[in-house]
C-alpha cells in the first residue's frame, strides 16, 4: 500500500480552505485550551475532547459547526463576553462578566 497516496487522496477529499482569520482563529483556540490545561484549569480528558471535537468538525467538513465551536470556546475564557472589536473594554452591559481594562 501507498501510504503516501493514500493520504494525498484522503487530503484532498476531506480538504477544507481556511481564511487567515478562521487560521487565526485556531491559532487562539488551540493556545487557549493548551494554556488552560497547562494552568490545570482544564483536564487533560477535556483538552484531548476539545482538540477531538475540533478535528472531527474539520474532518467532516462542517466548517459552520467549527467556527461556532471555536468562538464559544474562546468566549468562555474572555468571560462571556466577545473580545472588543472598537478597541473599548468588554463589558458594558453586554454580558454578565465585569468589564476589563
């Protein structure tokens, strides 16, 4: 068997394309379950389900699922509330986690 051409072939029929913020958007979420689990704020069992969930999205396509998964996650460590796209603090009445500086 041709290991090589068989992951050639599995490549481009499981292949998504990614934009750089969806890339940039990994980059984050995979920093942020790796240091949550490094700061033992996340169990080793919930971090290898994280990355799991993560590559079954990617592997079955459901780019939509992905990126909704990726921003939940990186939500829940901002404390509910979306990182400030303005350049002002989070918060303000948005969410229910105390603005940040």
């Amino acid at each position: 068997m041709d290991i090589a051409k068989a992951m050639r072939e599995a490549s481009a029929e499981y292949s998504l394309q990614f934009t750089s913020d969806e890339m940039a958007e990994m980059k984050t979420y995979l920093s942020t379950v790796l240091n949550r689990h490094a700061e033992g704020k996340l169990l080793h069992e919930a971090a290898i389900g994280e990355l799991m969930t993560l590559c079954t999205l990617i592997n079955t396509g459901d780019k939509q699922s992905m990126n909704h998964r990726l921003r939940e996650f990186i939500q829940q460590e901002n404390g509910g509330n979306w990182p400030s796209t303005t350049g002002n603090p989070s918060g303000s009445g948005r969410g229910n986690a105390p603005e940040k500086a």
